[in-house]
C-alpha cells in the first residue's frame, strides 16, 4: 500500500530539489525575515509551489500543510500532505549543508509515508508504514547504544523562541558532561533520519513544527525507534517538542530535560 504516494512524494522532491540547486548555484534567490531568524527565500516558495503542484496533480482532492503557506492549527481529517520545502533554509541561505526537502504523506492522524531528500549530497531517506526505513536501497536501523556516556546526541538551537534559552543551555551542559558528544545540523528531518540510520543515539529540540518532523517521525518509527514530546506523551506534531532514539535513550533524555525545567520551574 501506499506506493502510489511514495512515487509522487519522489518525483515532487526530485523536481524541487532541481529548483533548490539552480537557486543555490547563481544565489539568484531573495531573502526575506519571518520574523528574527526565521527566513523564507524565493527558493522556498518555488519548491513549495512545485511540491504542491506535483502532488495535486495525481491526488487533487489531498489537503497541504505546508511551511510557507499553512493555516492549520490542527492535523486535519483525512488525506493530508505535510511539507517543508526546505528545512535548514539558514544553511541554504549561506550554502551550508543540511539543508531538505521533507515530504510526509499522513491518513487519518497516522503517518503513512515518508520522504526527507537532503539535496546538497543527495541522500534520499524513505519510509512507508509497515515496510521498513531506507536510505536509498539500504534499509536502517537505529543504534543499539543504549548507555548515555556512549551516545552521541543531536539537537537544535531555538533561533527565534528564547524564553526557554536558560534551562535549554542547561539540559546542553549535562548532554556535553554525560554524553559522548552532542551535534547540531541545523535541520531537524536530516537530524531525524541520522537517528534512524544510527549516526546519532537520540536527538531533543523545541519550537519545532509539524513540517519539521512529519516525515522523519515515520522514518525512526520503521528504523526501530520511537519519538514523543518532552513529557514522553505522543504531542510531539504540534507541541513543538520532541524526543527521538531508541527507548534508553528517550528515557535519560527526557529525564534530563525534566530536570532542567524543574530547577527554573518551567513548565515541560
């Protein structure tokens, strides 16, 4: 099942990825600010508008959730695709790598396929539900590493959110202490399927949006591993915080972040 929309999830990626490179290549695109830090540039809305139209093509009567044109506040019923049509928009501003095409096809409230392109090296990491996770043919696995000081660990910094700037250097300071490093990419569906392929143990961040990690959910979920929210509730699409990795790893993640905010006495 669900094959039909994995093609077209391709072929969309392909040609927006086509999109990205021609505007990375003459740095043709203009940049405009969100809001501080948050940028959209003119490669942005290009891919999204060829995203949406590959897709309405085949599955015309499909609902978008998309980055630069969304206005759901809430996973709609039904046949949904939900897109970023660059995540790491800042890397792809200044030409540094990650930066992809997030493509996640949800039914009902589940996922059902996912597709994160990461375009500057072309890796194409994949999922259906039920048929495994792969990066290109490759199927993945996440990591078998279950003890903290043997795990390397990926996050993001907030960029736009800073209320939480203090307990969130905090929960840092004790992964840099307990951990076997910590790693930052600047792209949360690349840092999502480094989970599921097991480059990374886990990964934590917030003020992120479902377009942010609709696909890569799916990916570590047929990698093996899980993803909740900081309170280890599945409010992870639209609660702005997530924690992936296998179950060991979720489970000090989350207790170290617990304890962080309890100490400023912030809420999870």
């Amino acid at each position: 099942m669900y094959q039909k929309e994995l093609e077209i999830a391709r072929k969309a990626a392909s040609e927006a990825a086509e999109i990205i490179r021609t505007y990375r290549s003459d740095e043709s695109f203009a940049i405009q600010l969100k809001r501080k830090n948050d940028l959209v540039t003119d490669a942005d809305l290009a891919s999204e508008k060829k995203i949406i139209e590959v897709i309405k093509s085949v599955f015309p009567k499909d609902q978008f959730l998309a980055e630069e044109s969304n206005t759901y506040t809430e996973l709609p019923n039904g046949r949904v695709w939900i897109i970023d049509p660059i995540d790491g928009t800042t890397n792809f501003s200044h030409g540094f790598a990650p930066y992809c095409v997030s493509i996640a096809f949800w039914e009902d409230g589940k996922p059902k396929v996912g597709l994160v392109l990461e375009v500057a090296n072309d890796e194409w990491f994949w999922a259906v539900d039920g048929q495994g996770a792969y990066l290109g043919d490759e199927r993945l696995s996440i990591s078998e590493i279950t003890i903290p000081s043997k795990a390397l660990i990926a996050t993001g910094f907030p960029y736009s959110q800073f209320e939480l700037v203090d307990p969130y250097l905090q929960v840092l300071k004790n992964m840099m202490q307990k951990t076997h490093g910590i790693r930052r990419a600047g792209a949360a569906s690349y840092d999502l399927c480094c989970v599921a392929a097991g480059r990374v143990e886990g990964f934590y961040e917030y003020g992120l949006n479902p377009w942010d990690i609709a696909a890569g959910m799916l990916i570590i979920q047929e990698a093996g591993g899980i993803s909740t929210d900081w309170k280890g509730e599945q409010n992870q699409l639209f609660g702005k915080r997530i924690i992936t990795g296998n179950s060991s790893i979720c489970e000090f993640l989350q207790a170290e972040i617990k304890a962080c905010f309890e100490e400023g006495n912030l809420s999870l």
